[in-house]
C-alpha cells in the first residue's frame, strides 16, 4: 500500500480538548498513523497569517507553513466547520498546484457528531461551501467517519486518484470571518 503525505484540516473550538486539539483528529492520528507517511495537524489558529495579507499571499503562506507536499487534505466536519474561516483558507490553500503539478485531493469527513453524519443524503448548506463546490465538480469525496484502516486508506487513494483527473473550483472569495448559522453559505447550484 502506498503511503501518502496527508494534512487535517478541523474546527478547533466546539469540539476541543483542553489541550486544543481535535478528539476525532487526535483518534484520527492514534488509528491511522500507520496508514499515511506523515499527518500534518499543525492548522491555523487566530494571529499566525494576517487575515488583510492579500489572498494569494495567504494562500502561499499556507502551502509553505502547513501543507506543503501533502497529496491530500482531509476536512473533518464536524457540526460547527462549514462557515470557519481557517477551514476556508486550508482547502483553497490545498487547491494550489504543488511541487508535482497537481493540487491536493480533497477528502471530507462527516464526523459522528454532525447533524447528518451516516445519512445518505448530507445538507450541502452544512458543509464548508469551498468543499461543497468541488463535491459538485467530482473533485472532493465526501465520506463518513469509520475506523475501519481498509476503508479509509480507500478514500486517501481515491482522493489521490481524483486531484489528477478532475477539475476544482476554487472561485469563492477567502472568508473574511467566521460565519455564523444565519451567514450560511449554499453550495452553488
């Protein structure tokens, strides 16, 4: 099994530890180590880029500081990441060619504690609408929390697979803030 470079993209704040790290990122890294070559989880937090740098800047900051090299960014969807800005920010980063020419493919995971996690049909108006965007182009996947190694080593490599043979969408603006539940952005058609 080829071992790929990954980087976790998460909310910090709802679902925390005391620490500040994600339980489901922390679980995440503790059953699925072995799998992946490296798990970046260093994510951006309030101060480290300058929210008025412009967008291409931020965008390089972050492929240099965070993801750089991945082949795959996850997002782990929890019940308040749709609307993060730092959320944002990571998958439009991960989005931007790399050493390879490629970007990096992006994974979404509905976590156990969001509204639609194991139903069929997932609220696109719940997801962060950058990965909405590309669940639309065929770019993004969109899977469920498992702790099944064989199923989530199938979604990497799909992921993988898609970053070279699909087209993204990277048109949205960077948030500018966090947005809140009555600031919810759709998915566009």
């Amino acid at each position: 099994m080829v071992k790929h470079k990954v980087f976790i993209s998460f909310h910090h704040g709802k679902d925390s530890e005391k620490e500040g790290g994600s339980l489901y990122r922390t679980a995440f890294e503790n059953h699925f180590g072995n799998i992946f070559s490296t798990i970046v989880t260093q994510s951006i937090h309030d101060g480290d880029i300058d929210p008025d740098l412009p967008e291409k800047k931020i965008k390089e900051l972050i492929c240099k500081h965070y993801i750089k090299d991945t082949k795959v960014t996850i997002v782990m969807i929890g019940p308040h990441t749709y609307g993060r800005k730092y959320v944002d920010w990571e998958i439009s980063a991960s989005l931007r060619s790399h050493p390879d020419g490629y970007p990096s493919g992006i994974l979404g995971i509905i976590l156990p504690d969001h509204k639609d996690f194991l139903k069929e049909d997932v609220d696109h108006s719940l997801l962060p609408p950058r990965l909405a965007d590309n669940l639309a182009t065929g770019f993004a996947s969109l899977h469920h929390w498992t702790f099944d190694p064989s199923k989530m080593a199938e979604h990497i490599n799909g992921a993988v697979q898609k970053r070279k043979t699909f087209y993204y969408d990277d048109s949205r603006p960077l948030l500018s803030h966090d947005l809140d539940t009555k600031e919810r952005v759709d998915a566009k058609p």
